[in-house]
C-alpha cells in the first residue's frame, strides 16, 4: 500500500494577516511536488483569507466544536469552518487536551463532527514524557487511538498524527527505533479498529520535525508525513520539509 506523503502546518496561535506572505512560497513548493500531499492551518481568522490568497493550497483549521450549532460562545462549528474553505481540521492536539481538559469521548465527537462536513480529521494522539518513562508510551497512545477514533474512519477522512508530547517545540525527538516501533503501534490498532481501511489511513509523526530531521522521520515505515509547529511558520522552514518529502517519492 503507497500512501501519500501528508506534509501539514500547524501555525497554532500565532500569524496576522501580513504573515499570509509566507503561503506563497509554501503554495509554489506544494505545487512543485505534487506527489506530496500539502496543508496549513492557520488561526480560524486565517482561513478565509488563506484560501482566498492561495486557493491552490489545502487549508485547515486548528479544532472544531463537536456539535453543528447552538449556545456555545466562543467556539466554532464544522460547517463554519468548512464553509470558510477549511478542507481539513485538527482534532485533539495535546495543547487542547490538556489546557481544555478535552478526553478521547471529546475528540471523538469533534472528529466525526468533521466527517460530517467532509472535513478531514487530523486526530492527535501522543504520550507525556512521564509516561514514556514509565513504559507506558505505547499503551497510552493507542488506548487514545481507540478513544478518539470515530467508527467511521476511512483513510479519505482521517489521520493520524503522532505527536509525543515532550518533543513539541522542545527540538527533541525520540530515536528512529521509537518512531518506528509507535508508527507500527498505531497501524496495528487501526487494522483492529477498522480492518479494511487501517492500511490507508495516514499517520504523521509531529513534533520538532525541521528540514534537518524531516529526511530520517519521513523515511521510516510507517510515516507518511508530518504535522509541524514551529517550522510551518515561514516558507523558508517549511518547505524543506515538502522538499524532504518529494525526494523520497522520487526514490521509490
Ligand atoms: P513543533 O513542530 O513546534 O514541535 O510543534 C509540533 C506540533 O505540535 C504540531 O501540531
């Protein structure tokens, strides 16, 4: 099974309107490797000017509220999101779990919330490093596989993304031996979760991926893309990365 390298931006709670300068260039390396999936997502007050500067270019958007409508201030629905040209969305982000206390019951919610606007659903799953030193690494993050993923997954409107928590933002990352044995982790999961389609769903490895590592990560069985924080900030980070990613399709 080839599946499609995914190379997406998580710009977080950063970025105004003078910093869609950066899509440009990003819009022009995506189009450049078009073996190699591409998506930003900005802040949701980003979304529709982004798609409206470089329509070329999939956009996303960072969560969404697990019902369509209703009294909820401050959130933001699925179809809000999608009808502002948002193709796909995170879910679950460990930021999120762990400032907004959301549970794998939640992110499950948000995730099919997103399916039923045809949103794709970035599902985030990844361990504290407490756990991980308590050789509970693995168990956690599939137990929040199981949790979060909706019965309805299918390798067109969901992905994973693998990102340990002690290692965003930190320029950390565990050894290719601990990406590889978790990547496989997760895919053995899947295949329980939802047999037919576990080989199609793509998982991401985040968290300090740059144009340095993203080479090594994007190599290992298993990791069909990345999800990236602080280096999908400017073009001239990011689009090594895509680079990385391209390369890799012309070695196959
Ligand atoms: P960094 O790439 O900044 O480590 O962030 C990863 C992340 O959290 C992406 O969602």
């Amino acid at each position: 099974m080839t599946r499609r390298k995914l190379i997406a931006g998580n710009w977080k709670m950063n970025g105004h309107l003078d910093h869609l300068r950066e899509l440009d260039e990003i819009a022009n390396a995506a189009e450049a490797h078009p073996d190699v999936d591409v998506a930003i997502c900005p802040p949701a007050t980003l979304i529709a000017p982004a798609v409206q500067r470089v329509p070329g270019l999939t956009i996303g958007a960072q969560d969404c509220h697990a019902e369509d409508r209703g009294a909820h201030t401050g959130c933001l629905a699925a179809p809000m999101l999608a009808e502002a040209g948002a193709k796909c969305t995170i879910v679950g982000h460990s930021e999120r779990r762990a400032d907004q206390g959301e549970t794998d019951a939640d992110v499950r919610g948000k995730a099919e919330a997103a399916h039923r606007h045809a949103l794709t659903a970035i599902i985030c799953v990844g361990e504290t490093e407490e756990q991980r030193d308590a050789g509970e690494a693995e168990s956690v993050v599939t137990g929040q596989v199981e949790g979060s993923l909706p019965p309805d997954a299918t390798a067109a409107n969901t992905v994973i993304a693998y990102e340990p928590v002690w290692a965003i933002g930190t320029g950390r990352i565990p050894t290719m031996d601990d990406v590889a044995a978790m990547h496989a982790a997760i895919r053995a999961k899947l295949s329980e979760l939802v047999a037919g389609e576990a080989d199609g769903i793509r998982i991401l490895y985040g968290g300090s991926m740059n144009g340095d590592n993203a080479g090594e990560l994007l190599a290992v069985d298993h990791v069909d893309g990345g999800l990236v924080g602080g280096a999908s900030l400017s073009a001239d980070k990011f689009v090594p990365i895509i680079e990385a990613a391209g390369f890799l399709y012309g070695r196959r």
